[in-house]
C-alpha cells in the first residue's frame, strides 16, 4: 500500500464509506496518515467515590451495594446499581442493556467508567464501561486517538481504518538522512506516524509528533527560503513618487492616526517608491487600523497612475472592504471607482469587470482568489494587498507578471505572533508591527465562567438583542463527536432556538458549509437579520460587524489564547459596550489561570509570550493556537523551541545544497515538492 493508493483500496471500504471520508478531506492512504487525532482519551488511574466531580469523565473502583436493579418501561429496559463507601454513593443506570444483570454480581469489585453528572443532588453516572480490576489494570495509562468525525462516520471505523493502513510498516520511504535525524533527535517516518495514532504511552506519542511537527516546518522554511531566493533584490519597474493626496487622506480623516500607524505607513510608502518590489507583512493586532495602511498603499499606487488589488479569504468580508474603500474615496473626494470581483460575480457582471479592469478604466479591485484567476487581465498592475490566509506564492506573483510586471506585495496579519517567530516564520517579507491600538476604541470587559452561569449569559445575551445588538457564540465542534466532551455548533443552535424568544433568529455557520451557504449567513449577520450567529472559529476572518457586542466562547479551555484574542476582536468594532464571556466546560485551577489572561490584557503580544509561559510540553491537544497558519499539527507557540531548530535545520540544509539536487537530499525534494503544490504554490525546484 501506497500513500497515494485511493483510500478505497484499504479493506472494508465501500463507496458510501469513501464519500464520508472525502467529507473530512480524506481521499487517499496518505490523507488518512495524516489525519491525526484531535485528542486522546486517557484510561486514568481510578478514583475513589469522594474524588468525583460533575461533568468529568472519571474511573472510579468500587463493589456494587445491593441488589442491580432491572425494570422495562416500554420498549426501554433499565439496569440500574449503585456504589457505596463512607457516605458516599454513586448511582449507576444502563438503558437496553438487560445482560448486565447476570455480568454484574452484588457485592463483588469493579471499575466503572464514564461522566458524572449531578441529578436531584446525587451523583450518578449513565451507560459507564463496566471493567474487572485485571482488565483495567491492562489498559491503565494507554491512550485511545478521538478523531474529528463527519455524521454516518464513528470513531470505531476511523480507528480500524487507521489501524488496517498502518498494518504495513513501511508505507513512506524514509526521508531525512540518518546523520541529521540523529543530530536533531528525530523519530523515524514510519514510527511516528504509527504512534501519533496507536501511541505505546504518552512518552511515545510525544516522540512521533515532534518527528511530524519537526517536518511541518521543515517543509514551510524550505519552501519559503527557497521563494525569498528568487523574489530577493527584485527590481521594482514602477515610477512611483510619494504624493500630496495620501497626506490629504491622512489629515481628512475623522480620528488621528496613531504614532504605529504613521510609522507603518511610512515603511511601506518607502518600499513602494524604492528602487526594489516590496515583500512586506504588516502584523497588527486585532483592531489596531490595518485596512487604512491598505487603502492608503492603494491609493498611492492609483495616484502615480498604476492599479491595486485588495484579496481578502471571504466574500462578505470583501463586500465590507470595497464599501469602506468606496465610502473614503468619496469623502476625500477622491475620483477613483474601484471595483469589486468574487465567485457569485454573474457572467455578465465579470465581463463588465474585466472590461474595466483590462481598460485601466478602474485602478483598484477588491476581491477573493478571483483576482488572480487567468481570466483577469490587468493593464498596469503594481500592487497586491492579501491577507494572511491569502499567503501570496511565488507562482501566484509570477501568474500575475505574465500579465505585466511583477507587483509589489503587502500581506496583513492579526496572528500576534512574537517577532523571533515572525522572522522565521515569514522569511520571505520584511516585518513591519502596529504595536498600539486607536485610542477611540472601547475596552472590551471579559469575563471568566463556568457553565453554572449559562442562564446569566443567555438573559444578558437577550437583553442585549432588545437593545438592537447581535451576539456570536463560538463552540470547538461542528457536530457531537464520540469521546469529545464539547459543545457543538448544530446542537448548540437548536438549544438556542428553544431558549430564546422566537422574533430572536439563531443561525449556525461553520467551515463545511458551502461558500454561498456561509456569504449568505454572514451577510445576513452583517446586516441584522440574524440575531445569533453559532460558529467555530471560522468567523475569526469572517465579517466585520460593528453592531455586534457580545462573544460568548463556549469549552474556551480547548482553544489557545492568542486565537481567543483574535475571536475577542470580532466585537468591540463600534461605539457601544462591548462583552466577551469566555465560558469554561473544565473547572481546573491552571485552566482558569491561563484563561484569566485574558481578563488582565487586551495586548495580543503580551498575551501569546503568557500562555507560551504557562503551559507544558504535555499539554497538546485540544488546545490550538496557529489554526490559521499552514499547519495540521504544530503550532507556532507551543513547539517554539522545534520551530527554531527546523529554521536552523533548514538553513543548513539550502547551504549545503541550495537546490535540493543532492541524491542524500532526493527523497526531500520530492516531498517538498508536493507540499509546496498543495500549500504555497512554489514553482518546480
């Protein structure tokens, strides 16, 4: 078996299996290897009675008190028994498990397993795993992966599909010469994918995924060190002067610029009027002014009589930016009409477009990827602003200078990420920082609780819609997820819907929605018809809704904080109050501490080195913070450390063999090769 084998050659898999598969992206041997787990389920030492709390899973040994109860009720036939020491109890219930009543033996020992939940202030626990002392004990410590699923598909199938494709042991030729595997204390391939997923022990599991984090970013350096060499010192062929109407703008606009804008502002006027094309990222935090810088570089380029492209991940959010551009331009009456190109475009009006675009009848086009389809002919194109999730390859640049010159190229980032990480990171762009936000800007108040404040939250929620404002509510999960104790999107929305007044529209969005079917529930937020919106952390890019005031995140204990930050800055946007609930499903101390950062500092920088600090190298799963970013596994934050080392790893590799065409370095190539088509676009090595 292949990687590139069709995940239909692996046994047991029919087509109506494969069409759930392809849901998740999985369409080949290699799609599913590296489909990792999102977490794992620990078999933990068992507890006593005295030790268990509500809303955690827990193992817990004890001998069945009494008699175990058996009653039909209908078609439900109910097992029920119950544990008891020192005053303590512990009711246990089974639904359609009649058997149980000649497994289970009053009187004698056994582990159960499963949530607790408090019902008429006892303790009980529904459907546990029923284990002897001898069984658990084998099970004791080893983790069980929990993937994400897809409604028809269950975590059993994902495990046996996962263990049948992993049955041959050798399935990727190793890739990495032995030597630098040693000096950097790698895994083998092969043995880290198997224990990413099967993991012998956690110490295990931690040696597999820092072998598959390392290459992660292996890959992204190699890839973007070999773009730098060949954008490096490129020579810009526009005549562009600085000018008196950005100046104008400038001193025209409602609120003064801060000290970091201006500073930005004049970097990128400087790379624009230089001598050598512009690689810039400006990285500003969410709320620090980023789109004016935009529109100012826009506005400099159609001012020396050249065009400009704004390329933006959503079409909501691309609507949102043409109308604000639209909206300066005319207030400082300035006469450029720019136009505005996405997917759900008709055929006629892409042809109007294109007409004006290819005329130079209009100097700026804001859009989605659509802007850089071959179709689109630009007559004098010297600009391209994207945002991060638009990383702007090599041969995108390249699909453009066919069409004229090579453009200047300004990428805008909220991921506050700390400077050390950003040089690594984005090696191909100088690095410029808003590091101050506007003073206009109202504080956003948050708050850290636990879900016994649910009922507050949702009578503040409403209270706030009375008031004609609109509230998002972020859960970790699209839908329920064997194995996951969080809260999902679909069934989150239905419980709204019962809650809340009917006149209060609840609506659900999330990343496996078609595109129209997501621009159409945005574009209703955006526009108030939606009272609601339920999302994961899609909407961090999203929209910009100045009239919403509330962000409720639910399970916000599974997300890392830098991304909480970012999901924060969703509200905040306009002249009203603005609240953040960060709602905690676990009710540890240190998970209450780290989330309490958030309540001290609105400084997405200061927050990020925090959390790095507060969390330990075990701590991986569930927790994510470069969502955004290229990566399926590693984050930028947590495994820091391995970011430095492939940096350095990385370097040395290009130094002794700039090109890859070593035949140590063969097998390398080829996998960078088809990392770089799927990601980065890099052209042939």
């Amino acid at each position: 078996m292949r990687e590139a084998d069709a995940i239909r050659s692996i046994k047991g898999i029919g087509e109506k299996t494969e069409k759930l598969f392809a849901k998740l992206g999985i369409r080949s041997v290699g799609d599913l290897l590296r489909y990792y787990p999102r977490d794992y389920e620990e078999y933990a030492q068992p507890v006593s009675l005295a030790e268990l709390k509500p809303g955690k899973k827990a193992a817990v040994a004890g001998r069945i008190a009494g008699k175990v109860g058996v009653r039909s009720t209908g078609r439900l036939t109910v097992v029920t028994a119950a544990l008891k020491e020192e005053g303590q109890s512990l009711s246990l219930t089974w639904y359609n498990m009649p058997f149980l009543r000649n497994t289970i033996a009053s009187g004698s020992c056994y582990i159960f397993r499963g949530m607790v939940t408090e019902k008429k202030g006892r303790l009980t626990m529904e459907h546990p795993e029923v284990f002897t002392p001898e069984k658990y004990g084998e099970m004791l410590h080893t983790l069980n992966p929990i993937y994400g699923l897809t409604k028809g598909l269950t975590n059993k199938l994902v495990v046996k599909t996962m263990h049948q494709a992993l049955e041959e042991k050798e399935i990727v030729q190793e890739y990495l010469p032995e030597d630098f595997r040693s000096h950097y204390h790698l895994a083998e391939y092969n043995f880290a994918i198997s224990e990413i997923h099967f993991p012998r022990d956690k110490k295990n599991m931690l040696l597999g995924r820092r072998r598959l984090v390392f290459d992660e970013f292996l890959f992204f350096i190699l890839a973007v060190r070999m773009m730098k060499e060949k954008t490096q010192d490129a020579v810009s062929h526009f005549n562009i002067k600085p000018v008196w109407e950005t100046e104008n703008v400038i001193e025209n606009l409602p609120y003064p610029l801060t000290n970091a804008q201006r500073r930005v502002w004049g970097e990128i006027e400087r790379d624009m009027t230089g001598h050598s094309l512009m690689s810039r990222l400006v990285q500003g935090d969410v709320g620090s002014g980023k789109t004016i810088i935009a529109f100012l570089s826009m506005i400099l380029a159609a001012v020396n009589g050249y065009q400009s492209a704004l390329m933006v991940p959503t079409e909501v959010l691309a609507a949102q930016h043409f109308e604000a551009l639209k909206k300066l331009l005319e207030e400082q009456g300035l006469a450029y009409e720019p136009v505005l190109l996405t997917g759900s475009c008709t055929a006629k009006e892409k042809r109007l477009i294109y007409e004006k675009i290819s005329s130079g009848q209009t100097r700026m086009v804001v859009g989605t990827h659509a802007l850089i389809q071959e179709k689109v002919q630009y007559e004098n194109l010297a600009l391209v602003v994207t945002d991060e999730q638009h990383r702007f390859g090599v041969s995108q640049r390249d699909d453009l200078s066919k069409k004229g010159e090579k453009p200047h190229v300004l990428v805008m980032s909220a991921t506050p990420i700390p400077r050390t990480l950003a040089i690594i990171l984005y090696g191909d762009l100088d690095i410029s920082v808003i590091d101050e936000l506007p003073a206009r800007r109202l504080p956003i108040k948050n708050c850290v609780v636990d879900i016994s404040y649910r009922p507050k939250a949702y009578a503040f929620m409403e209270r706030e819609i009375q008031a004609g404002r609109q509230v998002y509510v972020i859960c970790p999960m699209v839908e329920e997820s064997e194995g996951l104790e969080a809260e999902n999107v679909l069934d989150y929305t239905q419980r709204l819907r019962d809650i809340m007044p009917p006149q209060i529209r609840v609506e659900p969005l999330h990343g496996r929605m078609k595109p129209a079917e997501k621009n159409k529930i945005m574009s209703a937020f955006a526009s108030n018809e939606i009272q609601i919106l339920v999302s994961t952390t899609v909407v961090e890019v999203g929209v910009n809704v100045p009239n919403a005031t509330v962000m409720m995140v639910e399970n916000a204990e599974r997300f890392g904080l830098a991304q909480l930050h970012q999901l924060r800055g969703r509200v905040g946007r306009g002249e009203h109050q603005s609240y953040c609930i960060f709602m905690q499903g676990q009710d540890a101390r240190e998970t209450k501490e780290r989330l309490e950062i958030l309540v001290k500092s609105n400084d997405g920088f200061e927050i990020a080195g925090e959390d790095l600090r507060l969390r330990g190298p075990g701590d991986l799963f569930g927790i994510r913070q470069s969502g955004d970013m290229e990566f399926a596994l590693a984050d930028i934050y947590q495994d820091a450390q391995v970011l430095k080392e492939a940096s350095e790893a990385g370097g040395a590799i290009l130094k002794l063999d700039p090109d890859l065409s070593l035949e140590q370095h063969r097998r390398l190539r080829e996998r960078l090769l088809d990392y770089a088509k799927e990601r980065l676009e890099l052209p042939g090595l």
